[in-house]
C-alpha cells in the first residue's frame, strides 16, 4: 500500500464500531463495568478496556493505533501537546546526574525545556551540527539519550539519522527524533535506526490549526540496559514494548497530559489527508524557494535577500535532503532580508500568508522568529539556532502555487 492509501485504508482504520469510518468521539471522563471485579480487572491491565480516559479512551487509541501502525512502531502514546510528548520521551528513561546531547538548532520551546531540565540535575550538552564527528567526542558514561529533529525549526538543518544512529547504538544510547517538520511523508524514522520518535502532532499531522496534541511512537528495538536505565528495570519483561509499558504506566499517567478525545478526533480526520496536503505543500515550498533563490541571483549582492530550503542546490543538505527524503524538502523555509524593518514590510504586505506562530497549517503562515519565538533565547542560542534579526519563517500551505509564488516575489521585489 503506498501512503495516501495506507492512511484511508490501513489496518487500524477498519477496527471502529459499527463499521464506522471514523472513530466515534468518546467524549467521557469515566467508564463503568457491571461488576466490581471487572472493573478492577481493566484497571489492573488484566483485561482490555478503558477505566478513565486520563489514562485510557477509545479515541484517543483510535489516534494512537493510526499514527503507531503509519509509523511501523510497536506503541505509540499521545500527549496534550507536543513539549507534553517532547517532555514525556525523555523524563520516561532520564533522571539526576544523566546527560543528554542534542542539536542546538531545535524548536525554541524544547531549547527552553532543556534549561528547565538543569533544575532537577539532567544536563545537555549542544552540538552546533547534529553530525557524529561533533557529537561523538561529547559522548560521555553519563550520557543516555541522544535528541534532534529530522528537520531543525527554523534552522532547517537535516539530520543523517542513520549516522547518528549507528553512532549512539555503539554506545549504548538510543535516539529519539523530533519528526515534527519531516512528517510520516517525508520519512519513517525507525527504518534508518531512529529508536523513539515524537511528534507535535498540532501541525501537519492535524493539519488543519484546530488542536494542540503531541505523540510519542516507539520502535521497540532498543535493549534497555537496567544498569544504565534503572527505572527500565521493571520494565524488562514486556520486551520490545518496555519503553511503552512504562511511559503508560509511568510518568505519562501521572503527569496527566492525557490528550482530549475530542482533539484526538480531529486528527484522525486530518491525518487522513496528510498525504495530499504534503504533496501540494513540498510541491509549494520548492516552487517558492526556487523563485526566491532565483530573484536573490538575478540581484546584485548588495540586496541582501538570501532563502533557505533543504532541496536548494545552495543548501548544505541538498544531497542528503535528496537521499533521505526522496527529493522532498517539508513545508518550511526561511528567507533573509536585509533587516528586521524590511521583514516586517514584506510579512504585512503579503496578501494571503497569515502572522501566526504555528507551521503545518493548510494556510500559509509567517513569523519573525527573533523577536517571538526567540524571544527569550540569548543571542548566541540565536546565532546557533540560525535565528537572524531579518529572518523571515514561512510555513508554506495549499494555495495555488502561482498564487503564492506571486504574492511573495511581487512583495519582495517592492521591499528589497
Ligand atoms: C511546535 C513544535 C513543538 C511543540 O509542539 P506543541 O504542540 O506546540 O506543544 C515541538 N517540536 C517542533 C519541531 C515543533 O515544531
């Protein structure tokens, strides 16, 4: 089955009652069993059923079972957010005196994450590039889990994940990959050794800007060394699906950021169309970097207009962008202006992208990250996470592309 088919026709698309094509909405706190003993027996795990939904709902599974089938994991578990499910992968296997090593172009909130991690005794340590040859001499004997996104927001860097991968496994550490950016579409982590993927499912995967979730999907094929992983200790008899076992019934339950049956609905609904939306917004993203790319060489260099898009023939990670992803690049790219004064010309004259703080919509959107998302980070977190006063992000939607391509380089040609 190739993807779009997969996503209407999958496995777990066919389980719903009553031959419903979507999940039904089970929007209850509780559910009730005619015996007490029934009852415990679901609470107890020793059945199958749900007793409340912060720690179980048929909605919520419905979304679960879909993203973990789409994924080739063996479980998969959805957060009220994606910082919930950035948070949750790691505080699942970390605790004091552990390290962690991660890229330091990632999403602004999880660079933040990482700092408030310094307060209950786990440090990460940044490496500019997420490449072995500049996280390999920062390997340590503390260090347990190694974290980057397929894609950097908004660096748009692109990891080698079977590199990194290959690397951390010699070491005994596992690889968990933000894939928010990438998207099912672009790749399936686990297949290049990827071993704990998260994504913000808010974005492409709902589609549509309608509710905040996140999910956390596990490859079941790392060997948790209880030595290392104490808290995995108790965990060793469900095998491959240890990592799972114990983030239910763990710090996922307890933490309760359960996502709401409701949001979980909705992205069932969207993921059924995220194969047609990332073919019209790779198909977009590349049309309008390669319009921008060419109006910045038609110009002399003075004009100070520069653009950034993995596919790129300027991009660092053309050829791996090319290899990795089969030639598609994701819905982001960014564009440098000269200035803040002239980026914040060109987004309050575009005529259809919207100024939001979100990606992964069906509209375009765009934002002055220095200044928003950024806004708390120092300059050097802004320098390594490629964030420039005159950066412009765009989160490229499903207009007409001739729409956009014109919007954007009629815009720009008035401002630069
Ligand atoms: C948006 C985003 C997050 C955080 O997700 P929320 O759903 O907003 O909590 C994490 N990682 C990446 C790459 C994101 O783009």
């Amino acid at each position: 089955m190739e993807f779009s088919t997969k996503l209407l026709h999958g496995n777990e698309a066919k389980s719903y009652p009553n031959g419903a094509t979507l999940p039904p909405i089970s929007q209850v706190s509780a559910f009730a069993y005619e015996s007490s003993e029934a009852l415990e027996k679901v609470f107890q795990n020793r059945a199958p059923g749900f007793a409340y939904s912060r720690i179980g709902n048929p909605t919520v599974d419905a979304f679960e079972r879909r993203i973990c089938e789409l994924e080739g994991g063996v479980g998969a578990v959805a957060c009220s957010s994606g910082m919930a499910a950035v948070t949750l992968s790691l505080l699942n296997i970390l605790q004091a005196g552990d390290e962690v090593i991660a890229g330091s172009g990632l999403f602004g909130g999880t660079i933040d994450l990482f700092g408030d991690l310094e307060s209950f005794g786990i440090k990460t340590r940044f490496v500019r590039h997420m490449t072995v040859q500049e996280v390999k001499p920062l390997i340590n004997e503390r260090t347990r889990v190694i974290f980057g996104e397929v894609i950097g927001n908004p660096a748009l860097d692109v990891m080698d994940i079977r590199a990194v991968a290959e690397l951390a496994h010699a070491n005994g550490i596992p690889l968990i990959v933000d894939a928010t950016t990438a998207t099912p579409y672009l790749l399936h982590p686990f297949k290049y050794g990827a071993d704990i993927v998260v994504h913000s499912s808010s974005k492409y995967i709902n589609g549509g800007g309608n509710s905040i979730s996140g999910i956390i999907v596990d490859g079941g094929r790392f060997k948790w060394d209880a030595a290392r992983y104490p808290g995995m200790k108790n965990y060793s008899s469900y095998g491959p699906f240890a990592y799972t076992a114990k983030l239910r019934n763990g710090i996922w339950r307890n933490m309760g950021a359960c996502l709401a049956p409701t949001n979980a609905f909705l992205n069932v609904v969207g993921l059924e169309t995220l194969g047609l939306r990332m073919e019209r917004i790779c198909q977009n993203a590349r049309a309008l970097a390669e319009e921008i790319a060419r109006l910045a060489r038609r110009w002399d260099e003075r004009r100070d207009l520069s653009v950034n898009y993995p596919t790129l023939q300027e991009s660092p990670y053309h050829t791996l962008a090319e290899k990795q992803f089969g030639g598609k690049g994701g819905g982001i790219l960014t564009v440098r202006i000269g200035s803040k004064e002239k980026a914040y010309q060109v987004m309050d004259s575009l005529k259809y992208a919207k100024k939001a703080t979100n990606i992964g919509d069906v509209r375009t959107l765009v934002i002055h990250p220095a200044s928003t998302i950024y806004v708390h980070a120092s300059e050097e977190q802004k320098a390594a996470a490629g964030v420039y006063d005159d950066l412009i992000r765009v989160s490229v939607g499903i207009e007409d592309t001739k729409d956009l391509v014109e919007d954007f380089t009629n815009t720009i040609s008035a401002v630069v």
